[in-house]
C-alpha cells in the first residue's frame, strides 16, 4: 500500500464510520407495534369517576411533580410507580385498595409521563432518582413517623429494583415489585415483552456508541415504541427517548440491584403474564437474595395485577404484618369487591 493510499484509508474510515451512524440515528426507527389488548383492556374497564385531583410538589428544577394522593388514617405510606407509558392514574385500583387497608398511596406521574414534564423525554439519566429524592423528602415532611414503601409495576418495578439497589436505596423502608421488567437479557423476559414494545435497535446501537465517545446531542431522540391502543395517544406515552429509556430502566446488573437492596423486598407476579415469564422469577432472584419472597397469583395476567381484586390483595399481604394481614387482605377484597375501584 503506498503512502497516499493509506492516507486516503485513515481518512475514509473514521468518515465512513460517522456517515453510518449518523444513518442509524436519523433513519434507525421501526414501526409502532400492534396494540396488545390484554394491555390496554384492563385500565379501560377501571372505574375512574371517583380519581382524585391531581396536586403538585415542586422539584429541584422548577418542574411540578403530578401527583395524586389516597390518605388512609395509619403511619404507613406507599408511593406508586406506574409502568410503562402509563400514569399514575393507572395504579388508582391498586392505591385505593392500599387506602382501604390503612396505608396511604401517593401516585405520581413519573417524569416524562402524563403531566409532569416533556412527555416521552428527561434530561438527562438519573434525574428520576433526583425527581424521586425530592417527592420522598416531600412526603416524608408530611408523614414524618410513617413506614415508607416503594412499590412499581412493570417498568416501575424494574425502576424500583434500581432504586433499591442504588443510592438511595436507604430511602424507603419496604419494596415490593410488581410483575417487574428486569431488562431485555433477563431470563424472565418475553420477546420484546410479549409484543409491548418495539425497539429501534440501529438507533440505539448507535446512540450507544455515541454515548461512548462522549456526544450526548441525540439523547432525546425516541428508541422504543409501546403497543398502545389507537386513540390513547393524548394520555398515554407513545415512546421513550434514549435516556428516558435508560433511566426509567433497572441496571445492567439487576442481579446487583437484587444483591445490594438493604430493605425488605418481595415480588409479586400474575401466573397468566403476557410479557414475562412469571415460573422464572423465583429461582433466577433466590440465586443472589433467597429471602426476597417471590408470589406467583393464579390466573391473573400482567395488567391484572394492579387492575383485580387478587392481584391488589397480593400487595396489600406483601406490605402486612404476619398477625394482620389475613385481616387486612380480607377487608381489601371486600371493599374492591364491593365496587369501590
């Protein structure tokens, strides 16, 4: 190879290299998955006429956090991570079965979620542990004798077990994970969770790369789209952008996550989900944590669990005290029973 020629290679290829990333995140995308109705069925079948008004606590940025709250006379609070796409209107079966049983509910709409912030977008990953830190002090200065949960669904969970895990894992005196997402390589996961999602794979193997060199720039560009039903785009989040997706996400090392969590954590899971492998959980988290228990619900799907009497009674007994809980989960069942969801 001559002198010039092997100018020209060293030159070509970091040219093409960039040409082809930049390929990948400007055209990198895929279509919009069908919509799962065994998804969106269930929060359409929930009785909404009684959610309560949304109230606000102020965040370190100046961004209000949307928030509803379920005040139950008791010192134990629960505060609620929604899932995927969702709300926190979407835990409202699930908050006031907590409110039946005497345990306060706060459900918040993440950042990026619903009415707090840019829809779909943060600013920069681990600004939700930031958002998070601001709203437990908040109802900490409300509830100052209280036992705080953490409790998420889907995406939520996953979050949660990161939280668990990180920083401020300290924060909260119980965990408890709702038919958690625990990233796309866990052995508990669908493909592409059942068909909830589809991720724009070219774009973020670029963005990745990006991310690696340092260049941020492109961060808030989509890389994942969720299976909602037509029509629900004015209340649902149709996409997550790059670092939405990375933070509303638990780590790489989720088993980390599982080893490091300093407080009480139990799972939850439907026996019918859609999207995980529900028979799999249990021994993949008794691997690193045999004392975190793990409770597979008959019969009830994903959505269900947050959304139907059982799946509500299996958190309410995971945040019960051995001598109520008996008590406690039969007086859950009897109030949602009764048509109070």
């Amino acid at each position: 190879m001559t002198l010039s020629a092997l100018v020209i290679a060293v030159i070509a290829v970091p040219v093409a290299v960039a040409l082809l990333l930049a390929a990948m995140v400007a055209f990198g995308t895929a279509a919009p998955p069908k919509a799962m109705e065994s998804i969106g069925a269930p929060f359409k079948q929930m009785d909404y006429r009684d959610l309560p008004a949304t109230e606000c606590c102020p965040l370190r940025d100046g961004t209000d956090l949307v928030y509803r709250s379920y005040l139950a006379a008791g010192d134990r609070v629960a505060v609620l991570i929604h899932g995927s796409a969702g709300s926190g209107s979407s835990m409202h079966a699930l908050a006031k079965g907590l409110q039946a049983s005497g345990i306060s509910a706060y459900a918040p709409d993440m950042r990026g979620h619903g009415a707090t912030g840019q829809r779909g977008d943060i600013a920069y990953v681990g600004q939700l542990e930031d958002d998070l830190a601001d709203f437990i002090a908040f109802i900490r200065s409300r509830h100052s004798q209280a036992q705080v949960a953490l409790i998420g669904f889907s995406s939520g969970g996953g979050y949660v077990l990161r939280v668990a895990g990180g920083t401020l894992g300290g924060s909260f005196d119980h965990y408890v994970l709702i038919s958690p997402y625990l990233g796309h390589k866990a052995p508990t996961q669908r493909p592409n969770s059942g068909g909830w999602v589809a991720p724009f794979i070219p774009r973020i193997i670029a963005l990745v790369t990006l991310e690696r060199m340092g260049i941020h720039r492109f961060e808030g560009l989509p890389v994942v789209a969720f299976a909602i039903q037509p029509g629900m785009e004015k209340i649902l989040t149709t996409s997550y952008s790059y670092r939405l997706s990375r933070n509303f996400h638990p780590d790489a090392d989720y088993l980390g996550d599982f080893r490091r969590t300093p407080k009480p954590m139990t799972v939850v899971i439907g026996a019918d989900d859609e999207t995980f492998y529900a028979d799999r959980f249990a021994a993949l988290i008794h691997t690193v944590r045999p004392d975190i228990a793990v409770s597979v619900v008959p019969g009830l799907g994903h959505v269900d669990m947050t959304v139907l009497p059982q799946g509500v009674a299996s958190v309410v007994e995971a945040l019960s005290p051995r001598s109520n809980a008996s008590l406690e989960v039969g007086q859950a069942l009897n109030l949602i029973e009764a048509g109070l969801t």
